[in-house]
C-alpha cells in the first residue's frame, strides 16, 4: 500500500440483507438501480462491517476493501489520531415494509462483557418515506416491571410495554443502545449507527420468519430483557433547521455522542470543507449528485452513498441535473461539521 493516501468520494459496494419484514421499498420508493430480484430489506450502503464488509469501486483505490484503507491511512480516511477495529459508523437503507422484530441491542459495556465485540449499537433512523398511520414503538412505559414486562412480551401486546408514536417523513428518531423497540409496516429509513450488528430479539420467529420452538423463544426474551440498560424514552423530531436559502436547506436530525445526521437540500452548488474533522457520509435520495474533490469528479447516483475521507478538505457537491435534490449528510460529533467553504 503507497505511503501517501489520496483523497477522493470513495464509492463503495453495498450488503444486501433479505429479512422477511423487508419488500421493494428501496427500489420503488427511492429508485435504487440494479437490485436483484426478490425480498430486500435491508442495503448496507456504507459498511466496515465484517459481515458486510465494503469494497471500493472507484477511483486508485478500486477493487480495494474498505477494511484495508481504514486501518492503512486511519488519520487520513477516518480522523487524525484515530485507531481502531473498523470505520466507527455503519449506514444503511432499510426497508420496513412489514413490522420489524420487537429487539434490542446492546451498549459497549455490555457488548464487551457478554459477546467479545469492540463495541454496541447506538442508532437513529430518518424516516424518509411512511405511510400515513405508520408508527414506531419505542422506550418501555413507566413503572413495568421485568416480569410484567415479560408477559406483555410473550402475549405479544407490545402496546403494553412499548410507547406508541407516529412517524412522518423527515423525521428522526435517535435511539441508544439498551433501548427496546421497533417500527413498520409502511415505512422506508436510512439508519446510521455504529458499526455492530448485535442484537437481542424478542419475536417467536426468527429474521427470516421461521417458526421457533417455544424454549428457543423464550430464552430470547429472557435475553432481550437483559440487554435493556437505558430508560431513554426517544420519540420522532421534525429536526432543527440549521440553514435555510436558496442554495441549501439544513436540517439536523439528530446529535449524539457518537454521530450527527443531517438532512440537506441542495438547489445549487456548495463548496463545503470537513476542515479539521473526520470522515463524512453522503446519501443521495431523489436525484443524482456530482462530488468533486481533489481535482476528482465522481456522479452519485439516485439512491446512492459514498465515504468522504477526513483527508478530503474542500469538496463541491451539485445537483446533476440541475433540479434541487435531498441527501442525508452523516459525521461524527467530534470532527468540525462539514460547512460552506470561507464560513
């Protein structure tokens, strides 16, 4: 591997994961090209993940796993100072056609301590398409407790151990690790979280809707309660509009202590700077996105991603076809947000 990384939007291959609470949602909702037949429920757009891991498609680095970038040019591609297993954030699109599985996932703490990884899962879901009664349950009700909270489980009233909220499109809902919930039907998102894909799931039947025997489940829900370490009660947030003229919205989703997610609306084109900070991800969702960079141009199709390495510096971003377009803008909170060059 050259001693020097060169920086560019890296266009990556993406994971496909076929969950029996998935359909066609991200092909016929977000018009993502060359999907292959049958259930989708789930594309990891941007993924470190050994179980998804990503491939650069682009560029000097084509052909090269994304795994093998991160841990050669860490301070360039991720942030300067940074070591680490794998590139700390994970997106995804993910298809909610039916309800999802009733589950929970793990915090670092517990991830360490009961199955070896690095690290659990905060995440936060922008929902970008939902049906009009669509709706998400998430958080524990006051005052269960575990064993009434178990009955409930077992008896499939989720309604008595869940809060119920609608979701509209453009909402956010921030979820951190230890928190029980789900979402669906009717409901299309895009998912940063950090990179994990451990989880506890309180449903008879497993991701792929296959019947479990009766002791299998249990002891899953019996699992799924001990992984509920947060009293965090999240609810969906319309987001706070950071900018508003006529060449860009900005709309942030969501901040935590691991990520930021924005939503952007570009009507023309904008020269932004990751100045000091780290890495960032951008997601076209309604249109094709010219990105420039280091004298390198790479076309973002609809419904598409791309990593944008810390080492990036000024990069532009330009509606193809010159209509405004939507795309969701995710970095971690500790790196200086990506903004407008000279401001």
């Amino acid at each position: 591997m050259p001693d020097t990384f060169s920086p560019y939007p890296l266009r990556l291959s993406y994971g496909i994961r076929r969950y029996a609470f998935g359909a066609r949602l991200i092909e016929t909702h977000l018009g993502k090209e060359d999907l292959p037949d049958g259930v989708i429920a789930e594309t990891w757009e941007v993924s470190d993940h050994a179980s998804e891991p990503a491939t650069v498609l682009n560029g000097a680095y084509a052909g090269r796993p994304l795994r093998e970038l991160v841990q050669a040019y860490p301070d360039q591609l991720v942030r300067p100072g940074w070591r680490g297993p794998h590139l700390p954030l994970l997106v995804k699109l993910l298809d909610a056609s039916h309800l999802l599985p009733v589950h929970v996932h793990p915090d670092d703490a517990v991830a360490a301590a009961r199955y070896g990884e690095p690290n659990g899962k905060d995440e936060a879901w922008h929902i970008l398409w939902a049906e009009p009664e669509a709706t998400a349950l998430v958080g524990l009700r006051p005052g269960l407790e575990r064993d009434s909270l178990r009955e409930a489980l077992l008896a499939h009233d989720y309604d008595a151990a869940l809060l119920r909220y609608r979701v509209r499109t453009g909402d956010t809902v921030d979820v951190p690790a230890g928190v029980l919930h789900t979402f669906g039907p009717g409901t299309l998102i895009l998912e940063v979280q950090q990179t994990s894909d451990l989880a506890e799931s309180a449903m008879p039947r497993d991701l792929q809707g296959r019947a479990l025997t009766s002791e299998a489940w249990h002891a899953n829900v019996d699992a799924t309660l001990d992984l509920l370490t947060s009293e965090a009660r999240p609810r969906p947030d319309p987001g706070v509009v950071l900018r508003d003229d006529e060449g860009v919205r900005r709309v942030q989703g969501c901040r935590n202590a691991r990520f930021v997610l924005e939503r952007w609306t570009l009507r023309e084109a904008l020269r932004v700077s990751l100045g000091e900070g780290g890495f960032a991800t951008l997601t076209t969702l309604d249109g094709a996105l010219a990105v420039s960079c280091d004298g390198e141009r790479e076309l973002l199709p609809r419904a598409s991603s791309c990593l944008l390495p810390a080492a990036a510096g000024e990069v532009t971003l330009e509606p193809a076809s010159g209509d405004a377009l939507d795309l969701v803008v995710c970095f971690e909170p500790g790196n200086a947000a990506p903004r407008q060059a000279g401001v």
